[in-house]
C-alpha cells in the first residue's frame, strides 16, 4: 500500500479480479488452519513431556526434602515440606494447563496469557503465604523449602523436556514449503 494514494492500486486491481481474492482468502484460511493445527500439536507434546521430565526430576528431590524436614523437624517439617511441595506442583500444573489453553489461541493471546497466568499464580500464591503467616502447625523453612525444591526441579525439568523434545521454533505449513519448492 502506498502512503500517498491510500492503497488505491490494491482497491483497483481487486476489483478487475474478485474471484481471485475470494480464492486467496480460502487458501490463506487453510494454511492459517494448518499452521494453528501444528503449532497447537507442538505444545501438546511439549507439555506432555514437561509433566514427564517434572514428575521424574522433582518427585525423588521432593521426598528427599521431606524426610530431611521430618527427621530435622518432625511432624511440623513433614506438614510444612508436604504443603510447599504441593503449592510447588500446584504452581507448575497451572503453567502446563496455560500451555494447553495457549496452543488452541492464535499467537498474540500468547503474551497476554502467559503473563496473566504468571501474575494469577503469584496472587493466589501471595493470598496463601498471607493465610498462613499466623499458623504455628507448620515449619516455615520447611515449606519454604519443599516448594523452591519443587519448582527448582521443575524448571530444570521444562529445559529438558524443551531440549529432548522436538518442537519446532518456526512451524511453517506444508503447503507454503510446496508452493515455495515449484
């Protein structure tokens, strides 16, 4: 479009051949369907290997913290630990379901849900920290360290899961690398 004639050549030749926009918008619609389809089938499997690497990197972590907070504590280290390791799983679960909700919207939702879920997670967070601050049947260093444990562990899990994983940074669709190949 030009600046100076407000797209007056596109409005032009659109109007010499308006079947051939009706048929490009069909075939722009398809590709858009079949990219949104990969796209969407990448984060899936990312998130499926996310939970796997998660479950498999923090759970042996998490019951080593627990029983290091029992036998240090006792029955206060093992309630503390317990609840910071499932505040920790509860966080990482919520990211895995915002992928999931992320890959079946177009990508400039992405942004807003990732940082809205990131923000959603760090109030509820906040609120249960706040709910708990007067409560003395728990250590507080022990569910601190059961939830860091947790979600240390499970962020090293999401690296590995994104570097075994094959997922494509730049999804092109099938017909655009046929179209570009003749």
């Amino acid at each position: 479009m030009n600046a100076v004639d407000g797209g007056a050549e596109e409005k032009a030749e659109k109007a010499v051949d308006p079947t051939s926009d009706a048929k490009s918008d069909v075939e722009s619609d398809a590709v858009a369907a079949e990219l949104r389809a990969e796209h969407a089938k990448s984060v899936y499997a990312l998130a499926d290997a996310m939970l796997r690497w998660g479950l498999r990197l923090s759970l042996p972590l998490v019951l080593l913290t627990v029983g290091v907070s029992t036998i240090s504590v006792g029955q206060p280290g093992l309630v503390g630990a317990g609840f910071g390791a499932a505040l920790g799983y509860g966080s990482s679960l919520v990211t895995i379901t915002m992928m999931r909700i992320a890959a079946t919207r177009p990508p400039s939702a992405l942004m807003s849900l990732a940082l809205g879920g990131y923000a959603i997670k760090m109030g509820a967070l906040l609120v249960v920290m706040l709910l708990l601050r007067d409560v003395d049947t728990f250590s507080r260093p022990a569910l601190a360290f059961g939830m860091l444990t947790t979600v240390v562990a499970w962020a090293g899990a999401e690296v590995v899961a994104f570097r075994t994983t094959k997922t494509p940074t730049l999804v092109v669709a099938r017909s655009a690398q046929s179209t570009t190949r003749e």
